[in-house]
C-alpha cells in the first residue's frame, strides 16, 4: 500500500508561482511513476505532468515551459513548481502514483489551486 499526500495549493496572482509537493508513505519501492493531475470545476481530470523511476517526464502542452516536475527520492517526495500560472491553471490538483504493487493507482487528497486577481 502506498499513500499520498499533497501540499503547497492556495491562491496566487496571475503571473505568479506555486509549489505543490507530494510526499509518498508506505510501500513507496513499489512506484514506478508519479504524476500530477488536475481537475476544474466542470472538467474533466486531465494529466498536467508525470516522472518515471528512469526519469522520464512528461508535460500537458499547456503547461511546458510554465511548470517543471521533479523528484527527491531520499524525501520520497515529487515537486511540481508552477510558475507564470493563469487563471486557466485554477483547479484541484492531484498527485496520483502506479506502483507494481497494486492494479490500481494511488491518488492523493487533492490541493486547490486558485489563480485569480
């Protein structure tokens, strides 16, 4: 079992920045991939970026350039650093992991995030 918790959300101005973190607990040698989803009202959940235990990353083409993805294994954490954020980017953020030790995906609890001046 794995668990996910996220950090960082809150309420920022167009043009700023934010860090979210996603800190992994439990049986984390299982994962093999960490993404960051998000979801606005009335939307679908979309994936904004993943990063594989080889490094391998990924960007939702709205967000590259603007948002880097990132891991510090020793803290069993993923970052996600958001800058030059719009008010497209307001949403409810979410961490979610696969992991060889579940058919399943793991999500986290979700952090809000609100661009808005």
């Amino acid at each position: 079992q794995v668990q996910l918790v996220e950090s960082g959300g809150g309420l920022v101005q167009p043009g700023g920045s934010l860090r979210l973190a996603c800190v992994a607990t439990g049986n984390t040698f299982s994962i093999y991939s960490t993404s960051w989803y998000r979801q606005a009202p009335g939307k679908q959940r979309e994936l904004v970026a993943s990063i594989t235990s080889g490094v391998n990353i990924t960007y939702l083409d709205s967000v590259k350039g603007r948002f880097t993805i990132s891991r510090d294994n020793a803290k069993n954490t993923v970052y996600l650093d958001m800058n030059s954020l719009e008010p497209e980017d307001t949403a409810v953020y979410y961490c979610n992991a696969a992991s060889f030790d579940s058919p399943d995906d793991y999500w986290g609890q979700g952090t809000q995030v609100t661009v808005s001046s």
